[in-house]
C-alpha cells in the first residue's frame, strides 16, 4: 500500500529531447506548467501556461483541457505531476504525459554550458 498517488506508467512520461523534438515540429500540445506563479517567474519552457497544482487536483482546471491536444504536464522535478496525472487520467484523459525530471532537466539538456563543458 502506497502512501502517494501512484507512479504514472512509463508510457506517461517524455524525456527533455521527446519534448524538444515534438515542440520543434509544431505537435499539437498543450503544455502546462502545476508550479506555483513564485517558480514560474525564475524559470519556464516557452509556450507553456501555468496552471498550478491544486486546480488540477480539485478538478477546477479540468475544462480547460483541450480534445484536440496532448496535455504535457511538468514541475520542478516531476513529484508534483505524478499527482495530477492520477487526476487527470482518473478523469479522462488518459493520453496525457508529464515531463520527466521536470523543468530541471529540461533546463540541463536543453541549455548550453559554458565553454568547454
């Protein structure tokens, strides 16, 4: 017996370089950030909207969820998605994935170090 939502299946989840190559291509997504407005001030992948955790979790942010579009949900690390995703699957839509390791690992692979690194 777990004491959190449960882990979303392997399939539910999409590296940083999945991702880049689906916005680079123009894929129909609806990518969302469930940080908080504080986090999403320092940092965010540009074309998402913020929607934060607890509108997911109450089912208030449901409606906004688009047929026509693949939600990809992402945090700072990916804990916060795997409860939303519970939601949102329980809801309906099971199609939709979250980021694995977050904005931080976008952040990693899709920013280019320094010099020589």
């Amino acid at each position: 017996m777990s004491d959190g939502p449960p882990e979303p299946a392997d399939s539910a989840a999409l590296t940083p370089a999945a991702l880049r190559e689906l916005l680079d291509r123009g894929a129909p997504l609806d990518l969302i950030d469930v940080r908080e407005p504080h986090e999403w001030e320092l940092v965010r992948i540009p074309g998402a909207r913020l929607v934060p955790q607890a509108s997911w979790l109450d089912g208030s942010a449901l409606p906004t969820l688009r047929a026509d579009r693949l939600p990809v949900f992402y945090c700072r690390t990916g804990v916060r998605t795997r409860a939303v995703l519970a939601a949102v699957h329980e809801a309906g839509f099971t199609d939709a994935v979250h980021l694995q390791g977050g904005v931080v690992a976008w952040t990693a692979e899709t920013t280019p170090g320094p010099p020589g690194h």
